[in-house]
C-alpha cells in the first residue's frame, strides 16, 4: 500500500490538535507562545487523542459511532478485502463528517480557551498571562493598579541624520509573527526636531498650537519600530468627577 494514504489518515488524526493550540497560541497572526516544533507536535497529539477519546466516548453511547475498522486498517498498513472496501465506502461520509467535526471542535475550543485564559489573567503580572511584553504594554494592562484607558506615546525617529520626536495618541499596534513589536499608529500625531528645543519635554506639545511642534495632517501616523531609536508610554485614566 502506498506509504502516502496512512500519513495522510494519520494527518487527520492528529488534526484536531493542532488547530486547538493554533487557535489558542495565535492572535491576529501573532504567535503567543513560542515553543520548539517537537514539543508543540507532541502537544497537538495528545490534545487530539483527548478529543477522539471523548467524542467516541459519547458517540458509543448514543449509539452513532462510526465503522472505523477499514480507516484503522489503512492507517496500520494492512491490506483491505473486499468486505472492507465495500464498509469503508458504506462509512465514509460518517467518518468524514466525524472528522470534520472533529477539526472544527479542536479550533472552537482552542479560541475559547484563548479568551478564558485572557479573561481570567488580564495583566502583564497575571500569573499565566502569555510571553507577551508589547501587547499588555500597548493595551495598558501591565496591572490590576496600572490599567490604562488611554496611552500618550512619545518617541524619536532618525530621518536624513536628524532625530525627530513624534507624539500623539497610541491609535493601534501591529506585532510580528514571533510576538515583537512591528508599527505601531498615532493619533493626533504633531513633530519636532529634537536638536531645535533640546531642553523642552518631547510631549509637551501633544493637542495644542505650540510653535515648538507642528501638526502632521491625516488621521493615522504609522511608524515602524525599526525607525524608533527611544519610545516613551504614558498611560492615562478616565476619572469621573465627583459632584461638589
């Protein structure tokens, strides 16, 4: 039998296991959690053994479980006769709609663990929050006492042999694959060179007429990290004021 077709079955098997922990270690194609390929695939199988196990578990006791017999045998590399080649096409829309199931079963509860575990460790200091520095530093969540509604950036980008130093308002971030920072969009965005008024705070001048600063036209400022040679994060709190 062609080596090919119990890999590929087994490919199935294993399936559901590896969309489980896609779903829960990636978040808007980042990587939450870096591990080395063995470890994420052993993690994968086990995760899918535990889904087959339960699914056939409550299947056998409504009585629905497929004919795995013929699929079991292709996956062992033994040869089918007639009788089995004649059940396994009688079962293959069963089995094919089970491990359909399967799959979409691995990746729904692999999003919904995901948004437990942010629930449940919201912060950077959370005790099982994921490897993630810039992303609970960019949405202001470093701690229960330190939760950040807005967050005023200030940072200095080398341009022509000169240092500017950008503010505005952190609008949104991108992070790479492998979870570092990429770009991240001002809001409100004002410039100034850095040597023309060295002595003066860099974000003095975010949201006024100051002659030190002027206004960069457009609604988004998108600046890529590798420009930035130094960034400043201040995190700011709404406080609803207390009737005198």
């Amino acid at each position: 039998m062609n080596i090919a077709l119990p890999a590929f079955l087994l490919i199935i098997l294993i399936a559901p296991g590896y969309l489980f922990l896609s779903a829960f270690e990636r978040k808007e194609q980042t990587n939450l959690s870096s591990k080395p390929f063995d470890v994420f695939s052993a993690q994968a199988l086990i995760i899918a053994a535990l889904l087959h196990l339960t699914a056939m578990s409550l299947l056998s006791i409504v009585g629905e479980l497929p004919d795995f017999d013929g699929f079991l045998k292709v996956l062992t590399g033994n040869k089918l006769d007639s009788t089995d080649l004649q059940v396994l096409s009688v079962n293959i829309k069963g089995q094919a709609t089970y491990h359909a199931s399967i799959a979409g079963l691995g990746f729904v509860l692999g999003k919904a663990a995901q948004a437990i575990r942010f629930k449940t460790n919201p912060y950077k200091e959370s005790r099982f929050a994921y490897s993630l520095p810039w992303y609970y530093e960019l949405r202001g969540q470093l701690s229960n006492l330190q939760n950040a509604d807005i967050i005023k950036v200030s940072c200095t980008v080398q341009s022509a042999g000169e240092t500017y130093i950008y503010s505005g308002f952190l609008g949104d971030f991108y992070l790479c694959p492998k979870g570092d920072l990429d770009r991240i969009v001002l809001l409100q965005a004002v410039r100034r060179l850095l040597s023309a008024d060295p002595a003066e705070r860099a974000d003095a001048g975010v949201g006024s007429n100051s002659a030190r600063f002027y206004e960069i036209k457009g609604d988004r400022l998108i600046i890529k990290y590798s420009d930035i040679t130094t960034i400043n994060m201040q995190y700011l709190t709404f406080q609803i004021a207390e009737d005198a």
